[in-house]
DNA sequence: CGCCCATTTGACAGCTTTCAAATCGCGTGG
DNA sequence: CCACGCGATTTGAAAGCTGTCAAATGGGCG
C-alpha cells in the first residue's frame, strides 16, 4: 500500500552502473523535489532560462531541441522513463537548448543547489551521475555522426533501433515492438531530414520487410537487417558494460 | 627554473569554474601520469579500445572522431591544449570513438582508477570534472543542431567562430585571427560536407570578405557579419558563466 | 458529422556530391 | 638553386539525394 517513493526511477538509473551505499541511497531519496505533470507540448524547460532545477523524468516521453537560426528545430535527444534530463543544470547557469514534454509526463524539479550538495557529500552518488552525463554525451556523439554521415534511410533505421533499446532497457516494452510516440516531423527534426522525406524512408523500411507500423506502434521485422540497414552498432549506449576500477 | 608541473593545464581547466581547495590541488598534480609525445595523425586512443586512461592536452590539437558503415567519416570535435580528452574513459568501459593528433601532441596519460580515486576522496574535483564533462555535452548538442539543420555556408562559418573563440579562451590566440590546424577534408568530416564544397563556401565566405585566409591562418575580417552568417551564439560553449548554487 | 492534424503522394527544384583533372605549396634530392 | 614528388587546394560539369510546394487522404475527437 505505501505508495512507492517518487525518487525511486532515479535511484534505479544511478544504481545502475554503480552501488550506492544506504546513506547515499537515503540522500537521493531525501532529495527536496516538486512533482509535476504536464500535458504533451508544454515546455518543461525553454532555452535561454536561468537554470533552477534538474528534472527526473517519472514517466512518459520528452525531447530536448534547439531553433537554428532559419527557425528549423533540431532535436538533439529523446528521453523516457527514468532519465534524468536536466543534470547540467546542476552546473550550468544557463540552459542551452529547450526540453519539451512528447506526451504527458510526471516530472519531479529538484532545486541545483541540492543535487551540487547530494554530489559533495556523497561521492559515490556524484559519480553516478557524472557516468550518466557521459554517456548521454556517448549518444549526442553517436547522433552527431547520424545526421553528418549517414543517409536518410540509414539514418531513420538507427533512430529506430536506438529507440528499441533504449525502451526495452528502461523497462518500457521488448526490442522487437514498442510505442513511438513521435510524429513523423519529430523525426525528421531527430534526423535533420524533412518530414516528407521521413514518410517515404519509413514506407521504404516497411515496403523491404524491415518494419511493420500501425498507428503509432513499430514493429520490427528483422532485427537484425534493420540494424545492418541503420549501421547500428549499440555499443555507444552503454547499455551493459559496467563502470570500474 | 623549475619547470612548471605536467598537470598545470589540467588544474587551469577545472578552476576555470570552480575553486578548489589546497588539498585538492595538490591532489590533482599528485595524479600518476605517463607524458608522451606524438607525431600528427597517431591515434591516441581507438574506439573500441578497453579504456585504460583518461588523456590531459598539453600542446597542439587533436580530434575525436567515428567512421560510419559506408566508410565515412565524422569528426566530432576538435580540442586544443589544456583539454581533457577522454574522462569519459575514467568510467566507461570502451571507447566509442577514436581520438586522433592533428598536430603534433604532448599529451599525459592518468589511469582511469587513479581519476576515479580522486573524484572518490576530493568531491570538489569530482564535481569539476564533471562540469567538464557537462559543457562537452553542451558542444556536442550545437554540433548535432550544426550538422542537421544549417546549410554549408553556415556550419562553416558556425565552426571557424567556435574555433576562434576556443582558441582565444585558450589563451592560444586572438579570436581575429588564428591557425587553423585542419585540412579542408577534416573541416568537411566535421560538418558532415564534402571537401570540395568545404573549399567552395571557404570561397565563397572569403570573397564576401568575411575571412581572409593565408596557408593555414585565418583572419576574420568582420566578427559580427561572420557570427552572423554562421548562426553563432557563444552561449553553447559556457565561456563566462560560472557555476554556483 | 465535421474539424484538424498527421500521413501520403507527385512533380519539380536545388543544394551537395561525385568524378576528374588542373594547379598550388612545400619538403626533398640532385 | 632548381627539379621532382606528393598531398592539399581549386575548378568544372553532371548526377543525385533530399527538400519544397501542393494537394489528397486518413484518423481521432468533440
């Protein structure tokens, strides 16, 4: 009956890699926070702010972007369920880009004073999240190299199995089918292609078998062909190799 | 006539933003370390590698960068003396990329286990580090928005700025003129171009008299026409803005 | 049932790439 | 001091992937 605590996804993220002690599991847990929820489209950050808060993603889908200067926005991450993704604003004072909230999502705002507290007194926790500052760097390099040198369907392929790893890990469905709650032109900003040129590289991956779509669910055919169709090597997610000595 | 110490650049770089006690200071330039010099285009670390050390840039420049299935490749990021090339390697088990020296390099090589230690007993470095790591983050977010949503004249101009303005705060130059240590071919890996139209909208940039360019240095002739053709907000790169609580 | 947004589709334009070849820059050897 | 060699830079012409513009179709919701 005890309502499980709401910190517990970040307990789980950071746990992860690394083991926590009991006070350090007891400092996250005591973590000052503000829950939230908010509908689809709403700003959970907007560039340019003063950073104030980290902000742990409880449940649901959200995407960070930037505006260009000819106004074409370029999604630079997806997040879901567990992710904590605002931790540079622990440190930095000025956010660089947007976080938008894909579908509705339950959020909790932890002030930046308290996590810079949480990573001073307790070490083991500050390198928790250190280690998962670096690998969403590990993925912003591998979609760096997505949008400068692959093709569009090559492009789209990767996006999609990135996406079926990373739901499957977070405990959101299986690799083989799962929900993408994006629209086309979403992806197109993920991909820097146009929202057209997505629809027909998505009929072309479903037309050679390696997808089935419907409504906004993907199933995936051949797994293994999508991955050599996406060039997708999951190494860069860090998906199992473990930190150490 | 004592020579200053090895570590001095990398203590230069975490104080940047944060300040460090005594004891931690000492206990950055106690770091174990191998120094090592190497000629341009030795690999300093290879992706896929076991990642054994994290990699202090003490003088010239190197680059990180992927090769994608088609054989391509995609430059990541540039770096210049004073950088700290490879935390990620302190707590991630494998190289996602491989790090190359554009010039030639003196670099100082620290045990992964000995950064961690230190992150571990001196949470003041600890948090440093990662900030570090938090502003790479933010320099591969531009990237992605450079490569997927601006045109050729503008991801060139957007590099030439970033570049003038690193190498200033580097203290290795003035943002109106500087050395630019790359081929036209790395310029083109860096923002997913083709070498010869790299050279077109070098051309280009130079006859509307935003750059003017001589052997490998480069002066730029109107900062504010240039940052404008290139999209450029300083911002991104967290130059000024200190962390605080 | 009707509105609105997302998805599709077609024709055409255009930015970049490709493919080659010429020129330049510079260190090396005669 | 000049010729040679090789990688880097330039240039030109043509092809191609992706974008643009419009319009039709489809699906969910009040």
């Amino acid at each position: 009956m005890a309502e499980p605590h709401p910190l517990t996804p970040m307990l789980r993220k950071l746990e992860k890699w690394t083991r926590l002690g009991e006070a350090d599991r007891e400092a996250v847990l005591g973590l000052p926070h503000v829950l939230r929820t908010l509908d689809a489209h709403k700003y959970i950050i907007r560039e340019g702010d003063r950073a104030e808060n980290s902000c742990l993603l409880r449940s649901g889908f959200a995407y960070r972007h930037k505006i260009v200067g000819d106004g074409s926005r370029q999604i630079l991450s997806i997040h879901m369920a567990g992710d904590i993704v605002d931790l540079q604003n622990s440190l930095l004072m000025t956010a660089d880009h947007s976080v938008q909230a894909l579908s509705t999502v339950e959020i909790a705002l932890i002030p930046r004073g308290s996590i810079q507290a949480l990573a001073a007194a307790h070490p083991a926790v500050g390198m928790a999240m250190w280690l998962d500052t670096l690998i969403d760097g590990s993925i912003f390099r591998e979609w760096i190299a997505n949008v400068g040198r692959r093709d569009a369907r090559t492009r789209v392929a990767h996006l999609l199995c990135e996406f079926a790893l990373r739901q499957e890990d977070a405990g959101l469905g299986e690799r083989g089918r799962y929900e993408l709650p994006m629209t086309q032109e979403q992806l197109a900003d993920c991909t820097g292609l146009t929202s057209v040129h997505v629809n027909r590289t998505l009929k072309s991956l479903e037309r050679d078998g390696l997808i089935r779509r419907n409504k906004r669910s993907v199933t995936i055919g051949d797994w293994q062909r999508l991955g050599d169709a996406g060039d997708f090597n999951p190494q860069y997610l860090h998906l199992e190799i473990a930190a150490e000595a």
